[in-house]
C-alpha cells in the first residue's frame, strides 16, 4: 500500500441544498418502522423551526464530520435552523476545523475496514476511523494550531465555547479554507459551540502541549462547568427549546440536563419542548447514548408530547431530516437567536446575560 | 403508584469474592462467540495483572454503579487490580458518591420499562434509568454536597481528579455511609480517577450552583486540559500500561489519546500493551464507542497483540472477567501503583512528578 | 380504545417511480458508513441488471410488506429486475397475499409500542408488529383462503413455489383487490416464489385445516426439499446469479446453499457473482442473519467481487437502492428470466427443465 | 495457512452438570439490565419445570451447537428439562448430527474473523462460521448420510420431526460417535425435533440428491404442513406450554404460531403460559426475531405473566439459566413428556394422538 493511493478519493459532503427530499420523507409518513419514524422527526423538526420561541440546539456524536455531514450542519446554522451547537470534540476539532485547515478526510479501501492493516497503516502515518482515512501529519498541525490559539490567549480559564470561538477567530483572521465549516459558520452567525469533554480531541493535544510549556506560570485551562453554566443561562433565557441529537453520549446528557440545572439555580424552566435523537444504540443496556426520550422525561428534562427517535444510522437519516426542513423552508422566516451575543462580556466587562431583554436575542 | 412501593427494593451490588468463576470461565475458553472472547479477555486482564511493569487503566462509561457493579470496581481497587479510573461522571457522582453519601438505587417494577408511566415518575421525583429508580430529591443533596466542597476548596482551576480526591477526602471526614464506593477506595488506595467530561453529571450541577453564587468573584473551575495532561504524565512515567473498558465514550477515547498526548509533549511511549472492551456498541456506525481496538492501533494507540472486545452488556461480562482475575488470585503479590502520589504536589509547591523515581512510585 | 379508531390510517406502500433518487444516492458515494456502502449496493444491483447473464434473486425476511415495501417489490417485480424470490412466509401470504384480498394494514398509534396495550388489542382482535396492527378477523379469512386452495389441488406434495402459484391463479381468477401485489405480478410476470418454512404464517394455518380435514384421505403436503431442488436447477441453468437480501434468517440461507447443492448434484457452478444484503442484526453472535458476505465466500457460496452489506433498517434502505436502480432505467433493456417456465411440467408430463436450451429462458 | 494447524484446537462443550450456576444467578437477581432479566428468566425456567402440567418446548435459532452449547441441550433433555425442540436445520443436522457421526468443530484463529482469509478457507475445503471453522469434507459426508437415511426410508411425505427421528434411529443402530448428541438423547428419550425449514440445511443437500436420484420415481418429501400439525395436536392435548427460545427466526414464530393453529383446528387453547427468550435482535426493525413477547400477546400467542427476554448472546446466557434449573434440581421429580410417542402411530396403522389418554402422556 501506498499513502498517496490512499488518500487520493476525499470525503465529499452531502449538500442537502441539492435535493428536495420533501416528497420522498412525505412518502414515509405513513410506512412504519424506521421510515415513519424519520418523517415524524423531520416533522417534528419542522415544527421547532416554526416555532419562534423556541431556541434550537444541535447535539452531535459520533464521526460525523468525516463521514460527509459536515456541509449538512454548516447549511442548518447558516440558515438558521440551529441556535446553539453541543458536540464530541473531535467532530468540532479533529474534522471540522481541520478541515478548515486545507485538511481532507479520505475514502479507504474496502478491505481497510478489517483491521489486518492497521499496523501498515500507521507506518505510514494514516489513521483509520472504520473505512475513512486520515493524514496523521497533518492532524498533528490540526493540534499545534490548537496549541498557538491557547498561547495567544489571556491565561485563565475558559469555556470550550470561548476557546471554539476564537478558533472560528481565527479562521476569519487566517482565511477559511473550505467552503463549509461548522466553527467558521457558527462564529460568523453567533451560534455558540459547546464541547463538553474539549480535552478528548486534537484539542486536548494542544491544550496539553500549551500548559507543559507553561510550567508553572499562568495558563490557558478549559472550566467544563463555565460550559454547563453558559447553556444553561441560555435555556433560562430562552425557555422554549428543542433537541436535535445525532447519537448519544456526553452532548445528549449536557443538553437535557440544563432543565434541572436551571432549576438548582433556582429557576423553574420548562422541559425540552422538542427532541429528536438518531441512534443505534441499543436501549437494553441501560446506558444513556440508548435510553429512550421517554426515560428523559422521568428526570423531568424531555416533555414527551414532540419526542421522536430513529433508529439510523446518521449518514443516512440526517440527509432526510435536515434536507426535509431546509426545503420547507420556513427558516426563511425565522431569525437565529444569535445567543454568543448573549453569552459574551460587553466592553465594559460585564456579562449582558441576566439583563439583557430577550428582545435582544430575538433581534441581533 | 406509590412512591414508597417504588422503592422498597434497593439494587444489591454483585461480589466478586462470593463466586469463584475461574472454572466456568474457563469451560468458556474454547466455546465460540462472545463465551471465547469473554475468556480471552479475562486471561488478557490476568496476564496484565501479572505483569509488573504494566498500569492499569479502568474506562467507565453507562450506568454501570446504578446496575450493581460498584463493588466490583471497589474491590478490583482495594486489592490492586486497578491503577486509575477513568470514568464518565454519572458512574462516580451520582451514583458511587451518592450511595456513599447513604442514599440507594432501587429495582423498579418491570413496567416501567414501557415508558408509559415516566410522567407519574416524574411527579414523585423518581428518575429513571432503564428498569432502576433513584429519588431525585436524594441526587438534589448530592449536588449541593458537590457545591459545599467546591465552596470549600480554594478557587482556582482543578482537574476533575483533584476534585474527585476532594470527594474521597470529604468522605474519610464525614464517614462512609456505605461498605463499598469507588470514591472513597480510590482516596484511600492513592488510585486517580479522572472524569474528562465532569459537568455531565450531579457535579454539573454542584459547580454551576457553586459558580452562580460566586458570580464575578474567584471560583472553582474544572480544567479538562488538565486532566488529560495529568494522564499523560502518568503514562510517560510508567510506559507500560493496559486499559479494560466497559462501554465507550468519552473514557475509551480519553485514555487511549495519552499515547498520542505523550509524543506531543516530545516524549515516544509505547502503545497500550493490553486493551479489553465490552460493549454492545456497533462497529457500523463508525463512532468511537464500537470502534474496534485495531482501529485504535492505526491511530498508535494500542497494540493488538493482547486486545479483546466483548460483546456483551456489561453485568454479565463484568463479574464473570473480574471475578475470575481475582480469584486467580495474581493481584496478591502486585504492588499498587499509588499514582495519585506521583500526581500531587508535595508540600514545598513542586510536583513531584518529572523528578521522581519510577521505584517510588512502584513502592509507595 | 375503539377498533376503528386504530384501524382507521392505513400503511401506503413507497412508489419508487415518483422518486427519482438517483442523484441523492450518487451524492452518497463519497461520505462513508452506511451511506457509502449503500451508494454501493445500489451501484452493485444495477450492474447486476446490466449483466445479462445474471439472474437475480431477490430474499425477503422481516416484516417488510406490512411496513410499506410491498409496491417497490412489486415494481421490481414487473420491472423485470427480479427472477425469483424467496422469502419468509408471512411477507407472502400474511402481509401480500392477505392484501391482494382486500385488507389492509393500519398505522399503529405510537404508544402502543410500549407493549402497555397488547392484552386489549388481542380482545380487539387485533394484532400488533411493532407500529403496525392487522385485524385478526382479517387474517382468519386469509388462512382459509389458504385452506380452499390446498382443498382444489390434487393431493400430492407440493413445493412452496407450485402453491404459491396457484394463489396468484386464484387472484388471477378472482381478481386482485389491489393495485400492486408481489404474490400476483410474479405470476404474472412468470417469477417463481419459494418461501423454504412454508407453514410458518398464515399458509400453515390453512395447510393444518386441510391435512386435519383430511384425516387419513390423501392430502396436499408441502415438500421443502423439492424446493430447494428446484431453486438448485435455476441455478444450474442459469449459473451467473445475483442476490439481493434484504434481512437474513432462511430466505439468505437457502438462497446461499443452491451453489453447493448444485455440487452436491454433480455440477460444478459458480458461487453467486453479486451479492447485496440489507440487515442490522449484528455480525457477533455467530448467526446467519448478521454474518458477513465474506464468511459465505468460505463456504464458496458467493463471490467477494461486487458484494455489499448495508447496515440500515430496510424502510429507509430499500426504497434508495430500488428506487436508483429503477430510474437508472437498465431494466427497460432486460429480458426476464421467466423461470417458472423453466420449473413447471410441461403438458405431456415431463419437467423440460434439463433439457430445454438456456435460450428458450432468455427469450420466453 | 496449513489446514491441519487450523482444526487442530476443537470447541469444547459447556458442561453444566460441572459448574453450580445457582449462587451466581442468584446474585444478579437484584442487579439491573441483562444480569438481572437473565435471573429472571432463570427464574422462569425453574418454575416452568416445577409446573408438572407444563410442557416444555426449546426452540433454537443461531449457531449454537458449533458454539460449545451441544452438550447443556442434550443434558436438558436427559434431565427431562424439555419435551420438544424446534430449531433451524443446522444446529440439528449440520452441526449435532454432524458431530454424533465423529466430526468436530474447530476454534479458528482470531484473525479469520477479518474476512481476509476466506478465500484461504475455501481452498482449505473449510467452512468458517464466524470464529468457528468446520472441514467442508466432513460437512459432505453428512449430507450423504442423509441421503442414505432417505433413501432407505419408504417414499412418502414426512414430517421433518419423523425424518429426524430416523437420524435418532440411525445413530442408535450404527453408534453415537460422541457421548452427547441432541438428535440420540431425543431419540432416546422420546422428544420430538422439529426443524420447520428442514431443506435449509445440509439435511436439504442429502434430500435434493435423494430426489434428483430418484427423478420420476416415488420418494422422500418433507412436509412442513405436517410439522405444523404435529406440533399443534401437541399442544391441544397439552395446553399448559412453556417456551425456552435461544435466537428467534423461523423455531420462535412456528412455536408461537401453535396457539392459533389449534384455535383454527376448533379448540380453544390457553396462550404459551411461559415464555423466555434470549438474544440480541433489536426490536426496532420490526422484524419477528427481535420483537417482544409482549407484542406476541397481542396475537394471543404467548401470556406476559411469565415472560422475559434476555439482552444476551447465547453462548453467555444459556450456560448460566440452565445451569441454574440443572442444580436447582426440581427435574429430578418431573415425568418428561415422551410426546414422540403420542405423535408415532401405533403398531396398528392408528395415530394414537387423539384418542390416548393424557395420563399415557405423563407416565410413559
């Protein structure tokens, strides 16, 4: 095997703008198992971006990025079909803005996938994610641009959603090298971008490499519960909200426990009016990526009335669900809650969030 | 429904000791399918036990302490099976800390399953996790618990395993109220644990109530970046080092990246010499949770000449790869690796972590 | 709840002619996961239409009719992209047969999946498969139709394939209530249908009337063996074959195992050159259902060249796949196998299957 | 690859009799998820056996016997812990039948699962299920045994529990090669086998060549109608029915189907009473083998008082819920069926089924 055999087919990112899907989700409404099932989402979906109250967050897990979804999610924020992103960090980091970067994810040979050429692979410095390949070299830039934005900060610590903000910073300073980018859209459309657990990515190998140099003077630090405190003023602020979930894990979790945070901070919020989730984990071993919406509920942070999940995998359902409200069209009317503005000190060095008159979020 | 009936039968914590299973495991050996490779996996996990040089690394992710494994994994601690745990937060918080703080899980009826009767749970503050109940007014006190040691600790940015100690500490001073908890063996036992996504769970909750009251004021904050380069350290000072994962997630990924981390902060170490996984996670999806641990070496992170997945939910793969290590009965003549020790500053400021001897840490 | 009201939105089966899918499955391609392997599949069953030499074989198992798949059969059927099928029983009889008399199958609210509601649909007489509900009242009628058929048959063993024929002359003689039916287009269109474990559905429940009414009297029986025989002889005359399995259970194996049997009988023939399968049941426990494509090349059953498995519930995949390759449009230039000519006794009594030339096949 | 280094380690049977499961099981009752629906349907099966009025029916679906299992099912037949079998042709012809004529199972090295090999294997003559591999010449042997067994048999349709019943008789005649078969201890011990889709296995390569020699001339059919009927009048003159299901597929829906079948023949009999089954299908396809049982009571087929499914893969769970019946010991009092005689005629030409008193039935 040669490298540059390897990597010569790039991923190639689905555009939902090319395909009205509208019939063909139509057509599955009243089919069953998952087909109904994905309509009743994108319906569900639909609704949310009808609803001008409601103030929508996409949760994502999984590879996602690389497997061609990335211009799905640049197009829902760009479009307003998103207010408010929570992520694995390797979606957000390792593929998008790599990507951004001039970095490429790259279709592998078949054969790849039966892992008895993993050892030649990274001999030649390729890594594999099940049939999709990466150039090591250059995830390993991806990371020491990490590690150069953390240096060039103020030490002190952070949001991921301040750090991934000023990663979409710098795309805008540096140039964006792709025409879709979920960190350059997202910055560009104050839509804040939340990575939970923001060490377990390339950022994480920047980060690291940042506080090693640092020693013991002041240093750039990720606050995970500044993340958890920041959405959870955005859902006290913004009552009304939907989820849309592509796979489980931490994002899932983080975004449906802002209901009950709010409430220990002594403000009851309703529950997620709306919340979809694609999965196919398996609801019998009782983990939480599986759990059903319905279980969510229980704990008080799901409202059950406009819950839908659909058993897909995610290149094939997120297509449909995000192509079938892009061609409804009805985010033409809907204005994109802008909430980093929201989130972000004034110049004077106060945080807007707790004064600020909703109208504000509502019309950037 | 009554909420007192709900809740009369409290989840019973399986015990390793009880149950010798070297013999059935065994009988598994040359069977086929997951009886094969769950024996497989267990001779793996023996063979690291008996490998002095090798660190041992937990990895847990799903509801794992809630489903009656907690004190699998105290016991795996106290009789030094296990070197650090890398855990998702709801594992360690709400559910370990939370029985040690006296409270309990309960089995629920096996209707509820259904989902059907999650809006009546939700009237009697009872969450429910797949077929288990736990009152929600008990988890309230165990976030304000968490908001009283963050309120108690000196502000400034602390990785998650710092505060988790400060949870073991916390129970040494106020007791127990349990035979068993993760928490409170590893505070005792200097075994680390790390949860990379630590707002994801009732510590979320504490820290954000913690960060609210403080509002411009210093405050605790929960460095991400640190904990992983405090994993790291701990991989760079002891090369050789085996994972045993149940489930995925956030800890699977974590814990292999301090390969990677390591040789970003310039220093080569070897892959993961051994790496066990169960998991009902499918490898289709290309997500990180069912990716298989060859795919992992292609990224440099383990080696695949001692690697097993297990495909199957975690309470009957769990006692039975356990049990039959600590029956074998090699862990009585291994030393700890009391890695908390190498990671803690001593008293004059200084970690002692880069100065240190290897043979300190081997003979604490 | 009131019968009517849930039986009052019928399932509407996927017309693969109003969509054309074509592009969105060719922007497919080059993402990955399912969406790559199923812009493959969808490739591999159009270059099986293109190859004329190749007669395809078509294997159902799941609830595939009932969920709203009936009329992309049925139009694969007519479209000449398919030469015989074998499939489960209740696809056949249960869910097209039972429609081809009039009745249909309804759309299930949705909390009757929680499985809370079975006990008052069976006083309702009605049946549940997962979203969707059949009126048990229905389905009596549907056995005994069954029933009257095996009753004007000459009492002899029969294969699935000669009975199942003689359903479609009853439509054919009684009239067809609906549109589309597989049972009906195939013999029209001269496609043999074996379904291996007859008596699983609703023909055992006729077949039982019968053999029970029969007593000791000379009575039609059901020879499996026969219709692996027959299936083997397709295969011998016409040894280039493509399969396209949707789900797996005993429609994959039985349609696997003709390359072996037609060895087994002296004759040398090719494994399957094209081989598609739809499934979700996981490649781990060892079964059939979820073993890969390659295990089968083992048992010199089917070719690795052009082989693809695609992990998605077959609602969302079946429609894409049939739908590209029906507007691909390379069946327009197709000749049908019209195999059950080959199979059937000529008038003077002797099957021509050995003797007559390939080409009376080709052209019938 | 040499052929001889690769059959050189055989699968080695579970044992039940050698490992007192009962503590362990005992032990997992108040766990959560698998562990303690897996006590449960231990549970189920021990009160099943304890029920004298019950009769018991093993359906197998999967790989099972090449997987070790052989010998926990021949035990429970022994031991009286079952009075019928329904299964897939493989695991009883193929694989036990198979290994009663002196050929074995072999564990495959671990690499084979890749795939990369199979084309090795094919050359090899070895067949590879999964981990598993089988010698493909063996394999062919055993057809032609089956052949030989037709063609002394007097030509007519049979019922493949009749044609099973002349393997019984043949190993009994010629000698068992191993010291537990399935097909002897049933034979043995009057417990029918049925395998519903008996030609979809090696048994379907002996019968085609059976009748292909045969062409014209009368000869051996496998009448699945009979089958159906066979099981049916089982049930009616034994209403009280538990069913322990390993896998779904064709043995769940024939075993289930029974209920119905005798209310078609005019007599009303209760649903299956009990009803357990273990496997790792997912419910959401719709499809029969992973839906509940739950949903099988909406058909009237199976009563929910005593039902669980397991989240296992078989090899786990079987080993650990017979296990735990075989040391509680209540079979050790119980009658065993004996329905292979109610089913045979009697030496007079007469079917003795519906005229022989119950009480024949139990006191054999």
């Amino acid at each position: 095997m040669r490298k540059a055999d390897l990597i010569k087919t790039p991923v190639e990112h689905f555009d939902i703008t090319q395909h009205n899907v509208v019939p063909l989700v139509e057509a599955m409404r009243q089919m069953a198992f998952s087909a109904r099932d994905l309509a009743r989402a994108a319906d569900i979906y639909d609704r949310m971006v009808q609803d001008h109250d409601c103030g929508i967050i996409l949760c994502l897990a999984g590879s996602l990025i690389s497997a061609g979804l990335k211009k799905v999610f640049a197009e829902a924020i760009r479009c307003r079909m998103v207010d408010a992103v929570v992520s694995t960090g390797a979606n957000i980091v390792d593929q998008d803005f790599f990507e951004a970067l001039g970095f490429g994810h790259y279709v592998g040979p078949e054969e790849l996938r039966s892992g008895m050429f993993d050892a030649e692979l990274r001999e030649l410095h390729l890594d594999r994610i099940y049939d999709t390949l990466i150039d090591e070299d250059d995830l390993r830039i991806c990371d020491d641009t990490i590690r150069q934005i953390a240096d060039e900060l103020e030490p002190r610590p952070y949001s991921s959603r301040e750090f991934i903000k000023s990663m979409g910073a710098y795309l805008e300073r540096k140039g964006c090298k792709t025409a879709d980018s979920i960190v350059w859209e997202a910055y560009r459309n104050d839509v804040p971008i939340f990575c939970p657990a923001f060490s377990d990515c390339s950022a994480g190998f920047g980060l690291v490499a940042h506080q090693h140099e640092r020693g013991e003077r002041a240093k750039v630090s990720i606050d995970s519960a500044k993340d958890f405190y920041e959405l959870t003023q955005l859902k006290m602020r913004n009552p009304t909200t939907g989820l849309f979930m592509v796979g489980g894990g931490v994002p899932k979790n983080f975004a449906q426990d802002i209901v009950v945070a709010a409430e220990v901070l002594g403000q009851d919020v309703p529950m997620h009016k709306y919340a979809i989730q694609i999965t196919v984990a398996d609801v019998r071993d009782g983990a939480l990526s599986g759990s059903t919406l319905k279980e969510a509920s229980s704990w008080g942070k799901v409202d059950t009335t406009f819950e839908q999940m659909v058993y897909s995998e995610a290149t094939l359902a997120v297509p449909l669900t995000f192509g079938f409200v892009y061609h409804r069209g009805h985010w033409k009317t809907r204005t994109g809650r802008r909430w980093s503005q929201l989130l972000e000190p004034l110049a004077d060095g106060q945080t807007r969030g707790a004064e600020a008159p909703l109208e504000l979020v509502k019309n950037p």
